[in-house]
C-alpha cells in the first residue's frame, strides 16, 4: 500500500512528521510489479520504463500500481530481439508490453539479444508479394522486414501477383524467387516483377531474356522470361526444344532454351 493527497510514504503507518499540514490523507491499495533487463552487452543493471495511473516506484523495477489497473512496460530495443516473460501471460516480442489489470504481484523479465535487421521492397508494389521465412523462432517479421538474431538467415519467397512474372532480386543479385538471405550479408532485397512479354522467338525479347514456350509446346508463342545467369551443380537431365540434352532445367533456361520434355533427347547417351 501506500498513502496519496498527504504524504509520499510506502509504509501502513504514518507520523506528523511524514504528514503534510492541512492535507487529506487517502489509504491507497496496490500491487507489487518488479521487471529485470538480462542484456549481454550492458554493463550496468539496466531497467525498463513502468507507466501506469497512480503509479508509486521505491526504486527503478520495482513499483506498487494501484489495484486493478494495468501497466505499460517499454525498454529501448534498436538492435536487439526484445522478449518479455510476465507472470500468467505467454512470452511477447518488441519494444513495450502491457500487463492487464493487476490484482496479484507480478515479475516481469526481459531478455535482450543482439539483432541484425533485414528489409525488402516490391517492384512494382502491385506486382507481388514476398512471403519471409526466418529459420529462428525469435526473429520479428512485419509486412517489410524482419529482425533475426545474429548469424541467423531469412528464407524470401517472391509470389507474381496474377498477369505478373517473377524477374530478379536486386541487391540479394539472385534470379531465382525462392532464395535464403543472410542479413549480415545483405540488408535490404529487391523483388521485381514485370507483365511478361509475348514472343514467337528469343529475337522478340531482350538480350538477358528468351523465349519460352511451356514444356512440350516447341514451337508456340510463349513469353520473354530472364535467362538464369547462374546454376547449380547438379545432374537432372531435360531434351531441349533445340535437339539437345541440358545437364537440367536451369542450363536449359541459361542457353535460352525451353524443354520439350524430362530426360535424354532420343537417341543420345548423356551430357
């Protein structure tokens, strides 16, 4: 408890010495709340703000709110996964938490843990979305972006929006959509989209660009899509639209060839 209107005093009773002159004295009722910060790279005890109506703290982290009322708890979090463990509430994330009507003592703890930052745009923001994956389960992702603990990586998916196709990533330099980031690598990626262009051959599109045509359908008007500029290491052979076998589906893409099917070209013995 502690008593307002006349005195600051925390204890049930009270002297003339504590009271002030011509002053009513109200008897007010709280309940205990204390937070703690663990943050590897301070070297202080450090603490976060506690707000509330009425609020009375004898010391920092440690305060009596008035009984049934909430609480707002907010710490400085740039750079760092912020998590707080409230008694009686799952584990949040960010930079503040609100306690709700407090009627029993409660502990708030907060762990801090350093974070790099990893941030997207969308070319053009009508053209898709992009879906973030983090691999750790305390990063926090919003529409744009996403704080991961260090050493820790993003999966980005990039997803056309209808009539669109998928080109690049800028910055991340990737041209395929499915791609894992490292954000102490790379800050900020790309997506770009673009309405594919009709085409009846690798001369109608530009010279990053070729033709292609839906597997089996050698021949037809297809779309101009970017060639791959890099593929992996790996064998899953296709029969080009030009006769020849490609090592997979990437080479294929990266000569500027479509597929006319999976597997050696007849009558050849591989690549």
């Amino acid at each position: 408890m502690y008593w307002s209107g006349c005195s600051d005093a925390t204890t049930p009773f009270l002297t003339l010495e504590d009271v002030r002159r011509d002053m009513t004295c109200r008897a007010q009722f709280g309940v205990d709340l204390t937070a703690s910060v663990s943050n590897p790279d301070s070297p202080r005890p450090l603490f976060p703000t506690i707000e509330a109506p009425g609020i009375r703290c004898a010391v920092p982290g440690m305060c009596v709110v008035p009984y049934g009322s909430p609480a707002t708890l907010s710490i400085e979090s740039s750079g760092y996964i912020t998590t707080w463990t409230c008694g009686g509430m799952e584990p949040q994330y960010g930079p503040s938490i609100v306690v709700p009507s407090l009627t029993v003592p409660n502990v708030c703890r907060v762990e801090q843990q350093r974070a790099t930052r990893l941030e997207w745009t969308i070319t053009p923001p009508e053209g898709g979305t992009v879906i973030a994956r983090p691999t750790d389960p305390d990063a926090q992702c919003d529409a744009s972006s996403c704080q991961v603990p260090l050493f820790t990586s993003v999966q980005l998916e990039a997803i056309p929006a209808p009539g669109y196709g998928f080109v690049r990533w800028g910055y991340c330099e990737a041209s395929v959509p499915l791609i894992t980031v490292n954000p102490s690598t790379y800050t900020v990626c790309e997506a770009h989209f673009e309405i594919p262009q009709p085409c009846s051959s690798n001369d109608e599109c530009q010279s990053d660009a070729f033709c292609l045509t839906p597997d089996g359908a050698c021949g037809t008007r297809g779309l101009c899509r970017p060639r791959t500029p890099i593929c992996g290491h790996y064998y899953s052979p296709v029969c080009g639209c030009d006769g020849q076998t490609h090592t997979h589906r990437c080479s294929a893409g990266q000569a500027g060839v479509s597929v006319a099917y999976e597997g050696l070209c007849a009558g050849t013995q591989g690549v």
